[in-house]
C-alpha cells in the first residue's frame, strides 16, 4: 500500500497550525508557525517531523519498557 500524508491547516490568529498524519503508521504530529510562512515550508517540516516521530515509535525500547523517560 502506498503511503499518504494528510495536511490539515488552521489558521489560529497570526499563527498557522499545519497537522500531517501518516496514513500507513497512523502517527499525527503538529507543526505552528506564522501564518506568513509558506505553505510548502510548512509541509517540508511537517513530513520531517512525521518521519522523527515514526522511527521514535518504531526504536525498540531498552528492557521492553513503554515510556518515553530515562530507565535507571
């Protein structure tokens, strides 16, 4: 299956609230920034900050833990 991205722009008084969910992995992230900032710019940030949270999920866990704090 071919992987798609979603975007989904707000406008939140002068700041723009850009969300991109994968639909392949089904992780969601948020990006806001000023509403002056292209909408190309915005989309580029979004879809790199997807592909940090996909392989944060993906990362095997140290002694099979689920959080995301520092085991000691």
């Amino acid at each position: 299956m071919d992987e798609e991205i979603i975007f989904e722009f707000q406008t939140i008084g002068d700041c723009l609230r850009v969300t991109a969910v994968s639909s392949s992995s089904l992780v969601e992230v948020t990006v806001v920034a000023p509403a002056t900032t292209p909408r190309h710019d915005l989309e580029r940030l979004a879809i790199r900050k997807l592909r940090a949270a996909e392989r944060r999920t993906a990362a095997p866990r140290p002694n099979g833990g689920t959080s995301r704090g520092l085991l000691i």
